[in-house]
C-alpha cells in the first residue's frame, strides 16, 4: 500500500503514454462532422394525458425483437464502434486499466456451523469466486467458481445463503445481466449439485430454516409475455421451497394480493425463531413488518407494522423483541427494540436515539448493535449493547467507507471493509470484547499507487441555498488552472446515498491525469428522509440543480472548464445526466447517459418500472405529470441547442431499465443533432442493468467510454481554440 518512490517512478513510466494523449494537440474533426447516422423512421403515434398531446415517434423502438429495430440497433452499435476503435489512445486506456484492476480482493468472511465463507478475485477473473475455510486465517478452498459456468463469464453469481449447521448453499444465478435469477442448492462438504431448481426467482435473499429442510425466497410468477426482459411484474412474492420438492410444490407464503406493485421480502432469524417479513409499495422507502412464528405449526403472519408510514428495518432479535432501524418520529434514524408480546407503538422502546449523523445500517452480533453512520457521506460507526449503553466507536483508517459487520447473535468477532476513493477495500477483523480491531487482509496494487492522490470534500450551494457535499479526487499537485479533465458523477434517488468507494475505472481515470468528482445529491439518503424526499416527484428539479451547481462550483474553483468537464451516471443517474445537459449544455464536453430512465411518460409500461413511481411520481397524477414532462429527457431534446458530445450507454439484456429508452433517447438527440458532435449509442450484448458484468466487459466499457471523454474534450479545446484565434 505504501510505496517507495522507485516503485512511483515505475508506475509513472507505465502511464506516461496514455497521460499524453490528454495532452495532445486538440482535434476539430468531430465538432464539424457531419454523422451518416443509420435511419430512425419517425411514426405518428401521439398519446394525450390531462388534455396534453405528446408525440411519441419512436415507439416502433420499443419492439426490441423486431427486424426492423435489430437492424437499427446492429447499425448503431457499428457506427459506435467504429468511431470509438479510431480514437487515439483507446487501446493504451484498456491496457493500463487492466493492470490497475490486476489486484488480489476479498469479501469479509462471515461464519456458518464450523466454517468461514467469503468471496476471492486472483484480480481479472470475470466473475468473484465463492471461498470457504475452517479458519478465515489458513488455507481456503473454493467452493463455487461462477466462472467455470460459462465461457464468456456473464453468468454471475447473486445473493446466496448457507445452512446453520454450514452443510448446504442456496445460491442464485444470473445470466447476461438479467434480474432473473436461478436459485440452486450445493452440498458444502462435496461440492455436489443438488437436483433442486427455482426459476422466476428476482431481487431475492435466500433464507434457510433453521433444521435446513428448506428455505424463504422472493419472486414472481411466471411473465405471461414471450419476452421476460419486458413484461411487467406484478405481485413479487415470498415462497418457502422444501429441498428435494420440485418448484411446482413451492407454497406461496406472502404477497400482497391487493396491491400489484408492491415488493416483499424477509428471512428467518438467527435463532430460527421467527419468520420476519416486509412489504413496500414500489420502491418507496416506507413499509411494513410481519412476523411468524416458526415454532408453531401453522402459525398466522402476524402485522407488527401493519400501516407504511415510515421505514422499519429489522435488524435482529433478542428473544421476542425485535430490533429495528427506523425513520419513525426520526428523520435521521433510531434503534428501536419491539416486543412481539405487546407490539403496540406506545410500547416501543428507543435503544439507540437520532443523532445529528445519519444511521444508514446496523447490525446485531455477539450482542451487540453495531451502527454504521454516515458523516456527510463517509462513515462512521458506533457499537452499543441492546440497552443502548455507548461501547465506543470502531476506528477507521481515513474518510472513506465501511461494510459489512455480519455475523450472529454467537460470534465474538466480526469483519468489516473499508476503502476510499483512492485505496482498495482492506478487510478488518473487530473484536467484539475488546473493540480491538486487526487487519486481516489488504491488497497489493500494482498498477495505482494510493498515495500519489488525495481526496477533497467541498460543498456548493444550489440554486435555492441548499448546501451540497461535493468529494474532488486529484493526482497530489494537480494545477487548479482550469484546464484539468474533469469527471463529474451523480446520482440523486431512491434514497441511495453516494459513498467513497475505491474502482479501478476511477483509478485509471485518476493514473491518466484527470480529476473525478461525485456530488452527493437531494433525493439521496446521505442526510435521511428529508434529504431524500427533497428530490422526489415535483421536487425532483432540486436534483438536476444540485447538479449543476456542482458544475458551476468546480468551474469557478478553476478545477475544470465548459472544455474539459463531462458528466456521468447510470440508471437514475442517467436521467440525471441527459436531464442536466439539456438544461445546460453549454458547461459540459462530453455526456454519458448510462442505462438511463430517459422516456419519464413511459418507464411504469415496463418490468418493474411502475415500482418508481413512488420516487419519479405518476403520469395519472396531473401535477407530477407535469413536472416529469419538464425535465424528461427523449421529449426535452431542442434541435440546434449545441449539446455535449454524448454516448449513451445501455446493454440488450437490461431488464431494470427497458433499452428502449436509450434507444429512444438516441435516435431523437440523432435526429435533433445530424451533425458536428457526435451522438453515439454504444450497446452491449450479453449484459444488463450493470449487476454481475464480467471483469472483461468492464475494462471494455470504460475504456470506450474514458476514449469517448478524452476525444470530446480535445475536439472542444480545438474548437474554442479556433473560435478565439
């Protein structure tokens, strides 16, 4: 981790020749080019809502299978890569990430009956292999090698569970990136497969019993549709599968059966007590609980939290007394512990109150609460016993982030990550007696080196004075000159709070001389309900401003400038991105929409798009209506507004976020923009939502996508270059 200054030397030398492609001379090519883009026939097809018409003349694209959008895909995805193939420098970008993502990484071991299970990558393997050892500190043996399972190394594996006694795993699998899992069952001992089979299974954890007769999972029926990356899903179900029974004996334990949209999900308790279920409406981040009790035949699922007016997240039990993390009567979480004898809210206990910290997670080990906050956006965290009495904080190494702290009601010790934006996860053993905590592993880079950057938090002040954290990522010394290439990443959503997090894809970035900024957005979860709910439905314009206000901030502190500053995001945060350029593309070079929610009247016609309403709003509701049709990207694109060169991003097996709006998204900003920059789709095969993308495939996008930066940005520093002369 720490290097001597000839080993500094070495990794400059091998980066010096993709540094200087930054640095060469800027192109004008692609900013007077005119693109023979590959036809898109628009239709008449208009639909109206609250006496609003709305052209929608791309609809044909949403027929994925068609011949006619296959040939329009297959000549997008030529035209992209030909462009991309010919920049300079691509190739030298691939080499060098795949040295800085050639290093050895572990998962925290977590411990079932007699042994330890945790997830290994010798560095390049497509896919994490699944570890198993008596000891976490002596020789491990592989158990579950996803990459043996296919040649391409795009199956991958997904949630999975181990018995308590540690003799059998439940495991699912998923192929080409798709939510869709396999659930399958493997003899720990043997490593003999199981004839067990559960399909449908999706945004599931399998749970065992605790005698490992069988085990609790999430899923659907059957799609009624021919194509399952396409059908609405309705009713997401908890199943309880009984080893050795085929699928069709499967009982269906919970669903809410008068409300379609709605998620469930759950598992046992570590005593095997208790069945401890909840359900939410889409991805709405208040739900209920439920609980049944296992030792009784046949016992009801009884509500506990009958009504979703706040977020409650179980944590463990002690007994019949549940623990909870919940935003009830605290916007920044509390602990609260329930007795399943007198559930009623006047008898709930606060364990551990609010604090001025947002409690983003807690587990229950060893007796213990162990509470994960976040700081603004970096972690802190806290141990107490189940009466709420302090036992200190866990030492962290830097501002960065922690995960993991599993483990049952038995251990005495517990592993946790913990990494930054600039040094890979470093795996810690905490004592739960002592407090003490010991690195257990840390691995070797070879082609980064950590201690060559550093890592600002600043903040800027949105359009309405709200302050906004920004993290600002630098090789140590970097110019504030205004010329430096800048990656600006967002997200705002769903309540998900953006974290420092090491990648070797920023790490090249970094190694290649550029800066990487993450702006940590209203509708997040960085500082709790508030946070997120001033980013949601008609408010979700405070996002796209936080957004820019980062923009213009690290414009005015001479980071970057308008020709050197590309912005990026995926999924929601693909929406962010083709909403903020369209709004303002004069700050920006270069845009990358990836696997973006990009049609705001069309995403609830699709999977299980319907289940972001409760986050985007809904076009049957005229006011939220209204506020999606301001800001949604494919009906926003104005012709002749100068947009950054964009490349939109999406994968023919995404199943989250239907392709169709990249496609659709594309084929308008091509029709509204034929020549100068260029607007480029670049479709993946054999991939999805993100989740489960081979090593290889990886290296390959971002290589085409650090390429796509780096060419936008030279060709807008040769344009202003010109303009001026």
């Amino acid at each position: 981790m720490h290097t001597v200054k000839k080993r500094a030397l070495r990794v400059l030398c091998l980066l010096l020749a993709p540094f200087i492609a930054l640095t060469t001379p800027p192109s004008m090519a692609a900013e007077s080019q005119s693109w023979n883009y590959p036809p898109a026939p628009r239709g008449d097809q208009v639909d109206q809502f609250h006496g609003t018409k709305v052209a929608d003349p791309y609809r044909w694209l949403e027929d994925v299978d068609s011949p006619q959008t296959r040939e329009w895909v297959t000549a997008q995805a030529a035209l992209a890569r030909k462009y991309l193939d010919s920049i300079a420098g691509r190739d030298r970008i691939a080499q060098t990430m795949k040295q800085v993502w050639n290093y050895e990484r572990w998962s925290p071991p977590s411990r079932h009956g007699g042994r330890w299970f945790f997830g290994h990558n010798d560095g390049l393997q497509n896919q994490d292999v699944l570890m198993m050892a008596a000891d976490p500190d002596h020789a491990a043996q592989v158990l579950l090698d996803p990459n043996t399972l296919s040649t391409d190394g795009t199956v991958a594996l997904k949630a999975s569970d181990v018995t308590d006694d540690g003799r059998l795993l439940a495991y699912g699998l998923s192929e080409a990136g798709s939510d869709w899992e396999e659930l399958r069952v493997r003899e720990v001992e043997t490593g003999k497969e199981l004839p067990d089979r559960i399909r449908w299974a999706k945004f599931t954890q399998p749970s065992w019993t605790h005698d490992g007769s069988g085990f609790y999972y999430a899923g659907y029926v059957p799609p009624a549709e021919q194509d399952p990356l396409k059908a609405v899903n309705e009713y997401h179900s908890i199943y309880f599968h009984r080893l050795g029974t085929p699928q069709s004996a499967d009982r269906r334990v919970y669903w809410r059966r008068d409300a379609p949209d709605w998620f469930v999900g759950g598992g046992v308790t570590d005593d095997g007590r208790y069945l401890v279920l909840s359900a939410q409406k889409g991805t709405e981040s208040r739900n209920t609980v439920l609980v049944q009790d296992l030792s009784k035949d046949d016992a009801p699922i009884v509500p506990v939290i009958e009504q979703p007016v706040a977020e409650f997240e179980f944590i463990g039990n002690d007994g019949d007394t549940l623990y909870l993390r919940t935003d009830q009567g605290a916007a920044k979480f509390r602990i609260i512990a329930i007795r399943l004898s007198d559930p009623r809210p006047e008898h709930w206990k606060t364990v551990v109150p609010e604090a001025s910290d947002t409690l983003v997670g807690a587990t229950l080990i060893g007796g213990q609460l162990v509470a994960r906050y976040l700081q603004d956006a970096h972690s802190r965290v806290s141990r107490f016993d189940l009466t709420g009495k302090p036992l200190g904080d866990v030492a962290l190494p830097a501002l960065g982030t922690a995960g993991g702290f599993g483990g049952r009601h038995d251990d005495h010790v517990t592993y946790f990550s913990f990494n930054t934006f600039t040094s890979p996860p470093q795996t810690y053993r905490l004592d739960l007696k002592t407090g003490q905590v010991q690195l257990w592993r840390r691995p070797a880079l070879a082609g980064f080196d950590p201690d060559a950057f550093e890592t600002r938090q600043q903040f800027c002040v949105s359009r309405d004075g709200t302050r906004v954290p920004i993290f600002i990522v630098s090789r140590k010394g970097t110019p504030r000159d205004g010329r430096q290439p800048t990656i600006l990443y967002g997200y705002g959503g769903f309540n998900i709070s953006l974290e420092p997090a090491f990648s070797p894809r920023i790490a090249t970035w970094l190694s290649l001389g550029g800066v990487y900024a993450v702006a940590n957005l209203r509708g997040g979860g960085e500082y709790g309900r508030e946070w997120h709910e001033a980013g949601m439905k008609t408010r979700k314009q405070n996002v796209f401003d936080d957004f820019i206000a980062a923009a213009v901030f690290l414009q005015s502190e001479k980071w970057t400038d308008p020709t050197h500053l590309a912005i990026m995001g995926g999924s929601n945060g693909g929406l962010l991105v083709a909403a903020v350029e369209e709004q303002r593309p004069e700050l920006f070079a270069a845009a990358v929409p990836a696997v973006g929610v990009l049609d705001m009247l069309r995403f609830r016609e699709f999977t299980i798009g319907k289940a972001w309403e409760s986050d985007y709003g809904s076009v049957e509701n005229e006011a939220e209506f209204k506020a999606m049709l301001a800001y949604s990207p494919l009906q926003n694109i104005r012709a002749g507004a100068g947009y950054p060169a964009t490349l939109v991003v999406t994968a023919d097996h995404d199943d989250r976020v239907f392709p169709a709006h990249s496609f659709k998204f594309g084929a308008a900003l091509q029709q509204a923009y034929p020549g100068g920059r260029p607007m480029l789709l670049r479709i993946e095969t054999r991939a999805g939502h993100g989740q489960g993308m081979p090593t290889s495939k990886q290296i390959d996008e971002y290589s085409d996508i650090f390429a796509f930066i780096l060419q936008a940005i030279r060709d807008r520093a040769g344009a202003a270059k010109a303009s001026a002369g």
